[in-house]
C-alpha cells in the first residue's frame, strides 16, 4: 500500500503560480508511473500530467508549456509546478500511482487539494 498526500493548493490570480506537492508514504522508486489528475466542478476527472521512472513525461494539451512534472525518489515526492495559471485551471487536483507504466487506470490516489485560479 502507498498513501499519497497533497499539498500546495490555494487561491491564486490569473497568471500566478502554485507548486503541488504528493509525498508518498514508502519509497516510489519501484513505482512505474505518477501523475496529477484534477476535477473541475461538474467535468470528468482528467488526467493533467505523468512521469515515468525513466523520467518521461507527458501533459494534457490544455497545459502544456506552463505545467511541469517531477519527481524525486529520493524525497518520495512528485511535484507538479504550475506557471501562468488560469481560471479554467480551477480544480481538485489528485496524485496518483499506478504500478504499471499507464496511469490511465491508478492503484492509488491521493485525497485531492483545491486550487482555485481568480480572474
């Protein structure tokens, strides 16, 4: 079992920036792949980014060029930093693991942390 807990989220203005942080309760190094979903009110949870253990990544076309995914095995920490945010960015954002290369279908999943983008 692998407890993911977010932090980082909040109120910020169009354009701001914010820095998600999941922390892992054991060790991600043998874990394949990690990523940040969010969940807009009344939309579909969506995946927003992925990294590999290999350091692969890929992004939701919406954020491309301003989000970035990390992780750091070291810490058991995936971060997820967040530039030139905008409103439609609003959303609970998840972490997730998955023991397989796809994220598509995760074993486990963080609680979520609101972030909220003001216009």
């Amino acid at each position: 079992q692998v407890r993911l807990v977010e932090s980082g989220g909040g109120l910020v203005q169009a354009g701001g920036s914010l820095r998600l942080s999941c922390a892992a309760s054991r060790s991600i190094f043998r874990i394949e792949s990690m990523g940040w979903y969010r969940q807009a009110p009344g939309k579909q949870r969506e995946l927003v980014a992925a990294v590999t253990r290999g350091g692969s990544t890929n992004y939701a076309d919406s954020v491309k060029g301003r989000f970035t995914i990390s992780r750091d095995n070291d810490k058991n920490t995936v971060y997820l930093q967040m530039n030139s945010l905008k409103p439609e960015d609003t959303g609970v954002y998840y972490c997730a693991a998955d023991r397989t290369a796809s994220i598509r279908l995760p074993d486990y999943w963080g609680q979520g942390t609101q972030v909220t983008v003001s216009s």
